[in-house]
C-alpha cells in the first residue's frame, strides 16, 4: 500500500517526485517543462518539506494545470534514472479525476494526450514511456497496443 506521509529519503541522492495519471479517451495527460520542452511527462513534481506526496501532487496540479483534482487514487510507486536531473529518482503515481480542463501554467512549456504510440511516444521520459506504460495497459487504464 502507497504512503501519504512524507516522504523518507532512503539515500541521500534519491529524487523523490510524484505524478499525476490522467486519462482521458484512451490516452494520457502528459506535458514538458521549460526547462526540457522536448521531453515530456507526468503533471507533478517535488514534494516540499514536511509535506505528504498527496499534499505536493494537490499543489502542483493547481500550479502547473490550474485545476483541483475531484478524485486522487493511489496506484504504484517506481524506481528509475530522472530524465532531466540524471539520478536515481523514486515516483509515486496516482490516478486523478478532473472535473476541469487543465491548462498550461507555472513551468509548463506544452501538454497533449498520448496512447504512447503516437508523436509523443518518442518523447516520454524513460520512466513514462518504459516503465508505466506498461502498467497503465497491464492494469486496463489504457488500451494495450496493437
């Protein structure tokens, strides 16, 4: 079962981070930063001290879509390399329900939706495009590919 507390730093160059799963029509809410616009991944970001993941995943979705999640669901936790920062990174996924149009904001250079196997599949940070993916068809919250 996922945690809500703060989050532990295991080693002291692990990045902690949490992501937001939206789906809609089959396809994925994903989106790049400024700082990288040619990758792109889950809405999210870092939690701030002291504050749980479900806390730091409210706060980021009202600064980087703009909106309030209506339903926030725990779904897995994954380890991989950060795309950008280039260390070992721990993420939290939940799967969220809006009941407002997200819009680009704070950091945010772009959004769209993705099945994967579209122009943003190439473009999905390793941990996106890899491994959760996988889960996201293994678990039905995306059509499996052809």
């Amino acid at each position: 079962m996922l945690s809500d507390s703060p989050p532990a730093r295991s080693r002291p160059n692990l990045l902690v981070v949490v992501g937001a799963v939206i789906v809609a029509d089959g396809r994925l809410l994903v989106v790049s930063k400024k700082a990288a616009p040619e990758v792109f991944y889950l809405p999210g970001g870092k939690p701030e001290p002291g504050e749980s993941l479900r806390q730091a995943l409210i706060r980021e979705l009202g600064e980087e879509l703009c909106v309030q999640p209506e339903s926030i669901e725990p779904l897995t936790t994954m380890d991989d390399m950060a795309a950008l920062e280039g260390v070992p990174m721990r993420m939290t996924v939940y799967g969220v329900m809006l009941s407002q149009q997200p819009r680009l904001a704070a950091e945010l250079a772009a959004m769209g939706w993705t099945d994967g196997n579209d122009q943003y599949g190439p473009l999905l940070a390793p941990a996106i495009g890899g491994q959760l993916m996988r889960f996201l068809r293994s678990t039905g919250r995306l059509p499996r590919s052809g």
